[in-house]
C-alpha cells in the first residue's frame, strides 16, 4: 500500500470555490486535531455536559476504566493507570466526573502513566491535571500497573513485536483494550492517517499470554466491522480469572446506573 500523508485544513466554501486558510501536515496535524479533541472532552467532563464529548462511546469506555480501577482497589494498596495513544488527557477528568455518582475511588492517588508520541500532547496534559500523579512518555515503557488500557489504532501504532507486547499485559493486574489482531502472520500496513503500523499475530499473542493463572478474554467487536478475511477485531480483557468476572459484574452495575446498555454475553 502506498504510503499516504496526514494533513488537517481550515478554511470556508463558497458555492463551489473553496477557500483554505491554514493547513498542517503530519505530526503538527496531529497534535492540532487531537489536542483540541481532548481539549473539549475535558470541558465537556468538567461542566457535566457530556452530550458534548467527541466520541459517543467514550463515557462507555470510561466506565469500563472506572469499574476495573474500583475493583483492582481490593486488591491492591496503590492503583496504577496505564494507557498507550491518548496520554492521560483523555481519562482523569472522566474519572472524576464519574466518581461523583459513585464515590469508590480517590483519584488524586493514583499513578497516571500515559505514552503518546506527541510532544505537546504530554505537555498539555502536565499543564491542565498539576495536581495529579503523571508520568509520560513518547515511547513504550515496560511497567506494572493495576489497569492498562488502550484503543485498536494506538496500538497498532505503538507495537511491533507481540513479545513486547505481551509483557506490558502480563505485568498489569487487568488488561481491557480492543485490537485488530491478524489471522496470518505478523502484517505491516499504512492506515488513513498515513502512519505505519503492525497488525500483531493473534496465535503468537495467545500463546505469549499463557502466564501464570490469567486468561484472555475476547469477543468480536460490535464498533469495528471487519471485511478482510486476514484479520479479526476483539473486544479484549486480560487477566486473572476471578478479577475479570468481578469487573464484568461491576461494569454492568455501573453501566445500569448511567442507563447505557449491558451486553450479558
């Protein structure tokens, strides 16, 4: 596949002339797209109108954060979030809008590792969220945590090697992320954004994740349709038997509790 570039405009139409203003290309696309992304879910979070956050399954996605965090909590002294892609921006203000219906969780205490390869992405995140633990990186670090979690295409961005993969889950308490894993092999692609990624072998992911008493939890994803016969796409968790059914358990009360809907497959 040719390789494509990533560009971001603004501008305004005019009957059938167009007008452009300003353009980004490549990385400071990025960072002009994604930070006023997050920039607005963090107010949507902040004032109580989440009508207005960017994606409309986010708060689902948060919930499903919120209710592994509560549960690692029993288990564990010192709660760790790990997330690849989106930094830490795009958690801790959901966190806290959601504690205040269920008041499980300090969320001052705990330890916010966030990867994203933007530069400025980190930095905003350290600007807005002070009073928070954060540790930040543009590159993958190997750490343990209560919770990692992540979204399909930062992962694909970020790993390349299933072995490094796997030891970043093995070491966390609970793993839930979806994935696009490939049926043949390790694949190397470009998506729209036009950056490379790596589609992971799913056999070579399983037979890494063979690890102690954990298991791994998937199920085919209902957001991603995927017509390309070499790849599958999951809804993933990871981990140890017992944590994995008492979050699924927590995760449907709380879903009931903010009348979305509760897959009871």
């Amino acid at each position: 596949m040719k390789k494509t570039k990533t560009y971001l405009e603004f501008g305004k139409e005019e009957g059938k002339k167009k007008f452009v203003y300003d353009k980004r290309e490549d990385q400071e696309a990025y960072d002009f797209f994604m930070i006023a992304r997050y920039l607005k879910d963090m107010i949507g979070y902040r004032t109580g109108n989440v009508k207005k956050i960017h994606h409309k399954e986010d708060l689902e996605d948060n919930i499903k954060k919120y209710s592994a965090l509560s549960v690692c909590k029993n288990f564990s002294r010192y709660l760790v979030y790990y997330e690849v892609g989106s930094t830490v921006m795009g958690v801790i203000d959901s966190l806290e809008y959601i504690n205040k219906k269920f008041r499980k969780l300090k969320v001052k205490d705990i330890t916010f590792i966030g990867v994203d390869n933007s530069d400025m992405m980190n930095r905003l995140t350290l600007y807005t969220h002070k009073s928070y633990k954060l540790k930040l990186y543009n590159k993958i670090k190997i750490s343990k945590c209560s919770l990692f979690f992540a979204k399909g295409v930062s992962l694909l961005y970020a790993f390349d090697d299933e072995k490094l993969f796997c030891d970043v889950l093995k070491i966390s308490d609970i793993a839930i992320f979806d994935y696009t894993f490939s049926l043949k092999g390790n694949l190397k692609d470009f998506v729209g954004t036009g950056k490379a990624v790596t589609y992971l072998s799913l056999d070579k992911c399983k037979e890494y994740l063979k690890y102690k008493n954990k298991e791994l939890f998937l199920k085919p994803s209902n957001r991603i349709k995927n017509t390309d016969n070499n790849k599958a796409t999951f809804e993933c968790v990871y981990g140890e038997k017992l944590l994995i059914k008492k979050y699924f358990e927590e995760l449907g009360a709380n879903l009931k509790k903010f009348s979305l809907p509760v897959d009871d497959k």
